[in-house]
C-alpha cells in the first residue's frame, strides 16, 4: 500500500499544474525552510570529508542507495520543467531527469508513467552526472528517503528562495560545512563561481567560508583546483528521523506542541483540511 504523501508527486508531475505547485510551494516555505526538522536535508557530493570521526552512513547517499529496497526509478525535475516552460533554461545541466525515487516511491512513480526504473549502476550513473554539473544533493529528511533531489540554485525553489535569506545555513539540514587550507589556497574562484548559497568569498588572496550560509554540499571541494577545500563535520550533527512517518510527525509536533496535536488529531483522521 503506497503513502498517501506520494500524492503530491501525483499533481506536480501534469503540466498544466506546475504554476499552481511553484505557488502553492513558495506559500509552503514555513514547512520547507524551518530552523527545527524540515522535509529535505543536504548531504556532500562523493567527495572526502575530513575528520576523525566516522560518517554516518545516512549521510553517504551510495550507501543509502545499496541497502535501499531493489526498486529504483527517475523522473524529470519539476523545478526545471516550470523553468523550461517559461522558456527560462536551467543553467546548470540540459538534463531533466535528476529526481531519483527509492522503494515503494519508485513502483509508485512508475506505475503512474511518471518515472522509470533503472538499475543500481545507472543511478550511481545519473549521481556522478550531477556532481559534474555542480549539483546539490537533497535527499528526504530521514534515515531511509524515499527520493532525492538533484538541485541547482537557479531553478530548485528550496535554494532559490533560502539563498536570498541572510543565514541560509540555518534552515538545512547538514553535518558538514567547507574549510579552507589557507596555505593550499591559489585563489582561483572556482569555489565562488560554483558555491549556490554564496558562501564563499575571496579575501587577501584566500578563499574565506561564510558559516552562516554554508550549506555543507561539498561542490566547492569537487571543484577546487589547489585541494584547498575540504568539508568538516559539525560538532552538532544532526540525526535525522527513522522514516517518512516519524518526519511528519516531528514537523507536527514542533508546529503545533502537543496539545494542539491532539486538537488537530481528530480532523487528520477524518481526512479534513488543517
């Protein structure tokens, strides 16, 4: 039996609803962007993280991909999509299939004919194709997602909109952030030029990392000429929820506390509007 949260997938992927889901999303930030548990987290690109303790392994997406159910499909971007149908192109990649669907999402999104499955090797393919075009891995915000974005700042709505904020770092989800090797550093820019929050700067011929919009994505690792850069674990990592249900049930309660979850419980079962 698939989720009934898979439904928003349902109404995103036909064309003529696309304009009404970048609203509807834009109006939605309050969930997407919150300092407390969000529906997406970032994770580094396959790049090395350096320190002395172990990376999890929700954290390593191929790892999260090898011990995830048999099923796997991909689909277009619905972000690049709207973009596409607004005649405004994606600045990043020209390809359009970079959302990648794990489990009972994947049957789901298949049997829908909006994604197709492929295999393990294909999708370590399409992960490699976006760490080449200097893409951010989003994945859902739990130990075993269902999907995971491929996003660039000029078309994803998270990254578009979070970037205008003045400290985008606080409403991610991630365990790294970039550090500079100052004696490495060749002053190049290609971390500037690549960095989608902004975070990076060039200051006295060394690159100087803005924590406070710092995503911990890792590209500017992947596309520093001098190995300058390398990402750090945070001292206060965060531990995502078990699953899909636990997430939404964190989001809840943190909105509303417990006594309004159990003001609100009643209209959830009764499948009414909150």
């Amino acid at each position: 039996m698939h989720s009934s949260s898979n439904n928003c997938f349902t109404s995103i992927y036909h064309r003529p609803q696309i304009a009404k889901f970048s609203t509807n999303i834009n109006k939605g930030n309050n969930i997407i962007h919150s300092k407390k548990t969000s529906q997406l987290r970032t994770i580094p690109i396959n790049t090395e993280v350096t320190s002395d303790k172990n990376v999890a392994p929700y954290d390593d997406i191929r790892e999260v991909i090898k011990n995830s159910a048999e099923s796997l499909a991909v689909g277009p971007c619905v972000c690049r999509v709207g973009r596409d149908h607004w005649e405004e192109n994606c600045r990043s990649t020209d390809v359009r299939e970079t959302c990648l669907f794990l489990g009972n999402t994947a049957v789901y999104m298949t049997d829908l004919g909006h994604a197709r499955q492929i295999s393990q090797e294909e999708m370590f393919e399409l992960l490699d194709n976006a760490e080449k075009n200097g893409l951010v891995l989003q994945p859902e915000n739990n130990k075993n997602p269902n999907f995971i974005c491929c996003c660039c700042s000029c078309c994803c709505h998270v990254l578009t909109s979070v970037k205008n904020f003045s400290k985008p770092a606080e409403y991610f989800h991630s365990n790294y952030h970039a550090k500079v090797q100052s004696e490495d550093c060749t002053a190049c820019e290609n971390c500037v030029e690549i960095c989608p929050m902004e975070a990076l700067t060039i200051v006295d011929e060394i690159s100087t990392v803005d924590l406070d919009r710092c995503i911990g994505c890792g590209l500017c690792v992947l596309d520093c000429t001098g190995s300058a850069m390398m990402l750090q674990i945070k001292d206060d990592k965060h531990l995502p929820p078990e699953n899909r249900d636990d997430m939404y049930k964190k989001i809840m309660v943190e909105r509303y506390g417990m006594t309004g979850m159990l003001k609100i419980m009643p209209k959830m079962l009764l499948g009414r509007k909150i």
